[in-house]
C-alpha cells in the first residue's frame, strides 16, 4: 500500500503540491494515482509545450519509487 503522505509531484524538477486520489488496484505493488486537474494546471504554472512530470513516494514498508513522463501542454 502507498503512503499517502509519501507523494510528491515535481514539475519541471520543481516540487508542487498537487492533491491526489490513490486507487490501490489488485494485490501488490499497482496503483492508480489521480490528481486534481485544475491543482495540476495551478502547478504548471502558465508552462506550454513539453513538460517533464515525476511522481515520487513509498509504500508502507519503505521502499520508495518513482515514475516519470512528459506530456504535452496545449493552451
């Protein structure tokens, strides 16, 4: 199970806080994180073009992780 606590979302490698929904999914270590859109427009800040997101945390045993991607913003 991911701790809640635990997440971070980085911008641009810019730390931002941007409420999310864990939704645990089977057994094991798969998730779904959702964030809240209008947080996550906030976050970016007026930013266009391709833009680098990392999501960080840990699981209840400590063992952290980190997924990353760039998407696309469009104004």
């Amino acid at each position: 199970m991911i701790e809640p606590n635990s997440l971070a979302v980085f911008v641009a490698g810019s730390s931002r806080t941007v409420p999310g929904v864990i939704k645990q999914t089977g057994s094991g270590r798969k998730a779904m994180l959702e964030f809240d859109r209008q947080q996550l427009i906030a976050a970016l800040q007026d930013r266009s073009g391709p833009v680098a997101l990392t999501i960080t945390g840990a699981f209840g045993d400590g063992q952290r992780f980190a997924g990353s991607d760039t998407i696309t913003v469009k104004h």
